[in-house]
C-alpha cells in the first residue's frame, strides 16, 4: 500500500499571492506606460504648440514687414501719380502756351478803329468782351471781323447800349465769343520735348 502525502505547505495561498502580486506589477506597469505615453503626448503637443508660436510669430513679422512695403508702394504710387499730374499740366502748358499770344494778336487785329475793350473774360475757349465803341455800327464790324477769322468764332453779342464816357456819347457793348486753334496750327510735343510752333 502506498502511502498519501498530504502538502500541508499553503502553496495556493502563495500561488494566489504571487498572481496578486504579478497583477499589481502588471496594473503598476500599465500606469507607469499610460503616464508614460501621456507625458510624451504632453511634451510633444507642447514642442509642437511651440514650433506652431514659432512659426506664427515669423508669419506676423513677416506680415508686418510686407504691411510696411505695401504702406511705401502706396506712399510711392501717390508720388507717382502727384509727378504725373505735373507732368499733365506741364505739357497742357506747353502745348497751349502760344495760344494767349494768339488770342490778344488776333483781337488787336480784329478790333475796328474807333473801339476798345474796357475787360476781357476768358473761361476755357470761351470769351466774354466788353468795350467801348464810337457807334453801334463799329460793334457789327467787329462781330464780322470775328466771323471771318481763324482764331475766333461764333461772336454773340450780350447787350448794346448808349452811355457816356468823358463827355461823349458812346456805345457801350458786351458780347461772347469761342476762341478756336486753327486744324494744323496747334502746338504738339516733338519728340525732345519742346513743342512745335505755328
């Protein structure tokens, strides 16, 4: 007969310890990783938060800089567009700057004996003359001499009347008038600048 041995030892007490313990080291483990991984996450979160302000902060200074040359690019383009305007009335100038002198000689030689101009008025082409003549009838010559010359047209008169100047009665007239560049005569720019006279 064989005999019966009876393990008295507490081997599944200490079986029971030991996966309780392997258990908690294992739970211990996991925690340790999750923190683990948790902390990476955070830090690499924050390096990228940082490389993200980084780049942020280049954008705006960027930006800022370009908001600079935008604001000289304007400042340069008003600049440009002033000296343009210059430029503009410069050549209206030169190319109407004989006209005046066309304009007096042409009434000096329009204008009957017998007459003279108290005011002459100028906006633009038109002209507003007012003078003094000997008889109304000098004041028809003067509106024909305007018909019929190349630097003046479309004479209109405003008023006659009889009035009197120095103890002698005159005729006291206003009328209108265009002045006109004759085709071919006007000043154009040549090519170095200086315009072309009649």
């Amino acid at each position: 007969m064989s005999a019966i041995r009876i393990n008295l030892l507490p081997h599944r007490e200490q079986y029971r310890a030991l996966q309780q313990k392997l258990l908690i080291a294992l739970l211990v483990g996991a925690v340790l990783a999750g923190l683990a991984v948790v902390g990476v996450g955070h830090f690499v979160i924050a390096g990228m938060q940082d490389h993200q302000a980084q780049r942020n902060d280049f954008l705006k200074a960027e930006i800022a800089k370009l908001d600079a040359q935008i604001k000289e690019i304007a400042q340069l383009k008003e600049k440009t567009n002033a000296l343009l305007a210059r430029k503009q009335v410069v050549e209206e100038l030169q190319a109407h700057r004989t006209e005046a002198v066309h304009l007096f000689d042409e009434l000096a030689r329009q204008l009957p004996e017998g007459m003279y101009l108290k005011s002459l008025r100028q906006t633009g082409n038109k002209l507003g003359l007012v003078g003094y003549a000997q008889s109304s009838a000098r004041v028809s010559a003067l509106m024909r001499n305007i018909e019929s010359s190349s630097w003046l047209a479309a004479p209109r008169l405003v008023e006659v009347k009889v009035s009197d100047l120095n103890n002698l009665r005159v005729s006291e007239f206003a009328l209108d008038a265009l002045q006109i560049v004759p085709d071919g005569i006007a000043d154009t720019p040549a090519a170095d600048g200086k315009a072309v006279q009649p």
